[in-house]
C-alpha cells in the first residue's frame, strides 16, 4: 500500500556514526537509533522476533519515548553472487562480510554467499578488523558505501565505495569509486588492476635490458654516442605504446 506522507523540515540534524541520527521537528527531539531506550514490554518483544527473521532494525524515538521500529530486509542480488564467485576464481584468499547490522541479519546474507561475517561492529570495530588482518600480512580491500564504513574504507589498502548510492564521505576517503551500482564492476576492477601491473613490469623489463645492451655496445665502442643519444627515445615510445593495450582492452570488452 502506498501513502502519501508529507515530509517535515527539519532542524539541528546531527549524525552519530555507529549510533543513530537527531534532528528537531515541529518543537520536539526525534532520533532514528540503532538500539531501543527502554528494554521489555511489547516493542522488545517485536524486536527479538523481527531480528530473528533477519531484519535489521532501527528505532524510532520521540521525546524520552520509543514510538516505533522499522525493519529492512536485505535482499541478495544476482551480481554480487556472480562477483564473489568471480573473485574466488581470481584466487582472493579470504572474504568477509563485516557489517553493523544484527547477527541475525548479517549471517543469513553471509550463508548465502558462504562466506565468513562479524556484526554488530561500530566503526571502530572495523577499523580494528582490518589493522588486525594487515599486521597478518594480508592486503586488505574494504568495499563499502555507508557512513560507518568511511573509516574503515581509508584504513584498506584499498578502498572501493559504491560511487552512485554511497554516502559523500565514503566516497572522499576511498581509494576507488564505482560509477554504477553494479558489483560486477569489483572483479573487473581487480581485473584491470592486475593488467596494469603486469604491463609495467614488461615495461620496467623491456627497458632494463635495453638500456642494459646500449650501454654495453656503447661501453665497447661499437654505437657511436650520437646514435646512442638518438636511440633513447626508443624505450619511452615502446613503453607508451604497451600502455596503450589498456586502453584498447578496456574499449574493446565495452564495444562487445
């Protein structure tokens, strides 16, 4: 059923990352809170049930009163199924869902990619998570598009945010921003990333062993130092021209 409800201003909006948001409307003190002021009674009891069923929860207070819950229901999309599988086939060691929602919530999405999971994390949980991953000498990648995640996002050695339906500051702090909704844009980022860095090896070797054989010809004498000079544009074309493969691979794969 749809409903029109007109919107009210409002004023004093403040945000708590890991807690909740405030704002006065028409005179009095609403906040949108993780966690519920009053325990017991009918509204826990809602609660527990709706928690159980995987929702995640956010509570309504008006004043010094709770007046009411809303319960989301994340919902697995095809792309990010097919995007964990494809990183799996990239040989990502190890994946892992880290979220501030309910246990509940996070494990049923998390079963259904067959994947590890933390909840109920605050921000600086997750922070925590990821430093404890780099002191094992992992690279970490952090994929994230909310408030809470934009610490965490600037501690990855790499952090990717959802560009179009991300907050601004998960945006600002990560290293990478996707221009679409689209998970599948993850694995092609890794894809590209691993291109790239196979070309500048080559790059980095063609021009070593170039330089390597000009100066021994040139230490024996046999290319006079004119021509030697000349010659040294040879490797900064070569290199540019390799570079240029990118390019073209990533035209091509969009024109198919």
């Amino acid at each position: 059923m749809k409903e029109e409800i007109a919107l009210l201003p409002a004023k004093k909006f403040k945000n708590n990352p890991g807690q909740g948001i405030f704002a006065e409307i028409k005179g009095k003190n609403v906040a949108v809170l993780n966690v519920p002021i009053k325990t017991g009674g009918a509204a826990s009891r809602i609660s527990n049930r709706l928690r159980k069923e995987g929702k995640t929860l956010l509570f309504v207070r008006v004043g010094e009163n709770d007046a009411g819950i809303l319960a989301a229901e994340d919902v697995l999309r095809e792309d990010v199924v097919y995007s964990i599988q494809a990183l799996r086939d990239m040989g990502i060691e190890k994946i892992k869902l880290i979220s501030g929602d309910n246990r509940y919530a996070v494990k049923k999405i998390s079963d259904m990619l067959e994947i590890d999971y933390e909840s109920e994390m605050s921000p600086e949980e997750k922070i925590r998570a990821i430093k404890t991953s780099q002191k094992n000498g992992r690279h970490v990648v952090m994929i994230g598009d909310g408030i809470n995640d934009a610490p965490a996002l600037a501690q990855a050695d790499i952090g990717i945010s959802m560009g179009k339906t991300g907050s601004d500051i998960a945006i600002e702090t990560s290293h990478i921003a996707l221009l679409r909704e689209d998970w599948t844009l993850i694995p092609e980022a890794f894809t590209i990333a691993k291109r790239t860095m196979r070309i500048v090896r080559m790059n980095f070797l063609f021009t070593a062993i170039y330089n390597l054989i000009g100066l021994s010809l040139a230490a024996a004498g046999i290319l006079p130092p004119t021509i030697s000079a000349a010659m040294q544009s040879i490797p900064d074309v070569g290199i540019m021209v390799n570079s240029a493969r990118l390019l073209n691979q990533h035209a091509l794969k969009h024109t198919q």
